[in-house]
C-alpha cells in the first residue's frame, strides 16, 4: 500500500490555486465533473478510445458561435486502455490532479495498481476499496458484521430448502464486469438454474463454486448516496436512488403466464444494471438510515483507518416488517448520482440550501480543505 505520507508529500508539491479535479471517464465521471464545474474548479477526464466521446465531444466546455457557453469537460486525456493510466501518473501530478475515484477506475486499474502504483491523491480512502471485493477476508460483509449492520445472511447450497428464496452473487462468463446473477428457492431449483445457466455461456462452473449465496429479501430497494465531511466530522444523506436492470426490468412488465412461455434463453432474467431513478423515503424511516451510516462510518474508522472519506453508498432492501437489509457498499462514488447532476436532490439540496449533487459536494470539500488548508484530510 502507498502510504498516505507519500501520497502527501506529492501533495506539497502541488499549487493549491491551480488544483484540478480527475476522473476515469465512465460510471459517475459526468457527476463528479458537473460539480468540480459548478464549484469553479478544472476537470480533466480520461477516457479510452472508443469510449472517448461522450467527453471529447457531447460535453466538452466549448462556446457556441453566438457566444454561449456549452458543456462543463474541460479536458480529456484519451488512453488506449483505462489501465494505461498508471502510466501517465507523473502528467497528472504535474497538472496538480485530485483524482476521485470510482468503481470503474478500480476495476480497470485492479486494486493492487490502486494500492501500490497509482500515486496521484485520491479523493477519499484508497484501502477501503478494497472492501468491495466480495472474496476479500475483509470485505464490505466482515466490515458490516463488526459494525452490527443487518445484512442478507450467507447461505450453503444445501441449506436452500430451510431458507427459502436465496440470491447467487457470481460475475457474467463473457461480461466480467457484470452480474451472473440468479434466484433459487429450493437446492433442486438451484442445481437445474445452474446447470442452465453454465450451458448457456452466463456463468461457469470455476465462479459457481465460488459465488455468494444470500437469503433473498423480498422488498424495494433504496441505495442511499451519503458523504462523511472529515472537516465537519458530520454525515450527510445527499440523495436515493434506485437501479433500472437488464433483463430484469423487462421480465417483470410480463404477466406470469407470459414468464412461463419465454423460451430457455430467455427464461431466467440478468441484472446488468442499465441506468437510475430518484427516489425519496417515507420520513420515519430515516432515522434507521442514519443509524447505518453511522455505524458504518464507526466501523470503517476503526477497522480501515483513516476511514470513510467523501461520498459512499449503502445498497438496501427493505422487508415487509420494514426491517432494512444492506446488501452491497460502494466505498466511493455510487453509481447512480449521475441523477443528482446539475439538479442536486432533495435531501442535498435541502440541506444545503442550493443544487447539491455529489459531484459538486466532492468539488465543496476540496475547495474547503484547500480554504482551510487541510488538503490533506480529505486525501489518501
């Protein structure tokens, strides 16, 4: 792991006037470079070719001809591979970057390039990503356990038919970013899906036998956009969002005898998620929510020290009891608060009198931190 002394003897080397903020170009980079823009501070984008123009292009800051202003990216450094960023680290130290990182700069830097490679400041806590990776010892279940969070219990294939309807957690055989996803409410269910499913190409044998099974909890799911302010020692719920997933969503518009006749291909639905809406909870049931997110704040302070920095989500189901369950953590940037962009939510908005989307509540803290000069708070 590259030690935050390190890291913060980079950071003494950089101009706190000219600070820019950084991202990878995929997941929440519209979010986070929406805000660095309404906060006045420079956002540099990098992107992979064939993915590039979403930013070199549709939201490049640019002028029209009678003199508007259009987008909000100021500049995108286009690589051949997302991976290929550790190897311009040195150009973005020199352009004094505060990256922020997001789900798809871990996966596509692997978390050993994170921890031992990527020596540009990172916005948040670099070792707690590591946490989100389900095969870790200590992972986002461990830390939930010593924090005394409730989340859907892990069951053995055998013990299905006690348990009832049970999720398998497992990643796609092609898409290795997404989900192999499927539900089982008996063993038998369960040997048969599996069977299918590693016939059909979604899944494999090698990950089935390393997959997480869970107890199923049958309810709506919130996943709730918070930030931990390390200059306020205060936690904020900024934003709900909930998932719209492929081709779950669209099994669920059929009518149940519709369902029966799909054939085999089609049958059994997939999870990728495709996109977000917003959503608000009924106001007494947030203060459960608070309790969580303090819990968890508690927890990864003691466990994952410095602890949480900036913005993180709590991925929940609620049961009919209205009993909350987390069932996944985004140690960072969530992946729905590109629905907060430019607009805020209510929850951030209300609590701080003004758009506040998660974007612009990271482009705040840095902006605060370089203020108050305490830059190296709110870095790892």
């Amino acid at each position: 792991m590259i030690s935050r002394d390190e890291v913060l003897g980079i950071l003494e080397r950089y101009d706190p006037e000219r600070i820019t903020i950084g991202v990878i170009g995929s997941h929440s980079a519209l979010d986070i470079a929406d805000g660095a823009k309404e906060e006045g501070l420079p956002v540099l984008v990098v992107a992979q070719r064939g993915r590039h123009r979403t930013y070199t292009e549709y939201f490049k800051a640019r002028k029209t001809k009678d003199g508007l202003t259009k987008g909000f990216i100021d500049e995108v450094l286009v690589l051949e591979k997302f991976a290929h960023i550790v190897d311009v680290q040195e150009e973005l130290i020199k352009r004094n970057v505060i990256f922020v990182p997001n789900r798809s700069f871990v996966v596509y830097t692997g978390i050993e390039g994170v921890e031992n490679k990527f020596k540009v400041p990172l916005f948040g806590s670099r070792n707690l990503l590591r946490s989100e990776e389900r095969s870790e010892e200590k992972s986002y279940y461990w830390l939930l356990d010593k924090a005394g969070l409730p989340y859907p219990e892990e069951v053995k294939p055998e013990e299905i038919d006690d348990v009832g309807l049970v999720i398998v957690k497992l990643p796609h055989a092609k898409k290795r970013l997404e989900r192999g996803f499927f539900t089982a409410a008996s063993y038998k269910e369960f040997r048969e899906k599996a069977e299918k499913l590693i016939k059909l190409g979604v899944i494999t044998e090698e990950d089935l036998a390393k997959a997480r099974i869970e107890r199923y909890i049958i309810g709506p799911v919130f996943n709730f956009d918070f930030f931990y302010s390390p200059l306020d020692e205060d936690i904020e719920l900024l934003g709900i969002d909930w998932r719209f997933e492929t081709s779950l969503d669209g099994h669920v518009r059929l009518p149940a005898s519709q369902q029966l006749t799909l054939p085999e291909h089609q049958f059994e639905p997939e999870y990728t998620v495709t996109g977000h809406a917003s959503s608000t909870l009924r106001e007494s049931l947030l203060e459960k929510v608070f309790d969580m997110a303090e819990r968890y704040v508690e927890a990864a302070k003691k466990y994952y020290s410095p602890g949480v920095i900036g913005p993180f989500t709590l991925q929940t189901a609620v049961d009919k009891d209205l009993n909350f369950y987390i069932y996944d953590v985004a140690p960072r940037t969530g992946g729905g608060t590109n629905i907060h962009m430019a607009m805020g939510h209510p929850y951030g908005n209300s609590l701080w009198r003004m758009p506040m989307s998660t974007g612009r509540r990271v482009a705040l803290e840095i902006k605060r931190a370089i203020e108050l000069d305490e830059l190296e708070k709110v870095v790892t």
